[in-house]
C-alpha cells in the first residue's frame, strides 16, 4: 500500500490513518494470482467458518472436550493465517492454539455461571 499526503481535515470515506490516507496501489500494479490461489483462499475460508460453527455447538452444548480440540484448530489456523506470524517462533501455533483451546473451555465454564 502506498501512501499519500492530505491536508484534508474532513474524513471523505477513504480509509485513513492520521494524516495520510490509505490508496491501494494502481490496478497495474496489483500482482494477479492463479485459479489455484483463489481455491486455497476459498478453502481456507471454508475451513475456518466449518471449524468457527461446529464450535460453537459444542460450547452450546456444554461439549467441553471437542470445543477444547476445536478451539486449538481454529486458533492454530487463524496464527497460520495471519501475516504477523513471527519466523522467530516456528511453533508459535501451537502455544496459540493452546491458549485458545483453554480459554475456549474456561469461557465455556464461566459462562455457565453468569
């Protein structure tokens, strides 16, 4: 993303951030992708959405053991997915995971007490 100078006091709809305002790079510019990216990308989405709405019946079924599995994967997708992933920490998905795992099922306890 390229970004350009405004002295513009009035937000015109553009996304912006403080004084620059966010311009996505000319069309000649963007780098096309194939089909096959376009199908992993759907994938990906359709993985995390099918993952994301069986978790959410097991909590709402008080099924703690596959919400527990199910937030690990969601989570662990959701870091692979992510470019802010670290190259330092190789198996930072897994420490990721499980801290959303866990917190799946304390959320899924306290919940039951509220």
């Amino acid at each position: 993303m390229r970004e350009t100078s405004t002295s513009k006091s009035v937000h015109d709809g553009r996304p912006s951030c403080g004084k620059y305002v966010v311009m996505p790079p000319p069309m000649w510019e963007i780098p096309t992708i194939g089909y096959w990216d376009y199908v992993r990308i759907a994938s990906r989405g359709c993985l995390m959405v099918t993952l994301v709405a069986s978790n959410t019946v097991f909590v709402a079924h008080g099924n703690l053991a596959p919400a527990f599995v199910g937030g690990f994967f969601i989570s662990a997708l959701w870091w692979t997915n992510s470019s802010n992933h670290r190259p330092e920490a190789p198996y930072g998905w897994v420490a990721y995971g499980f801290g959303a795992a866990v917190g799946t099922v304390t959320g899924s306890v306290l919940a039951r007490f509220v």
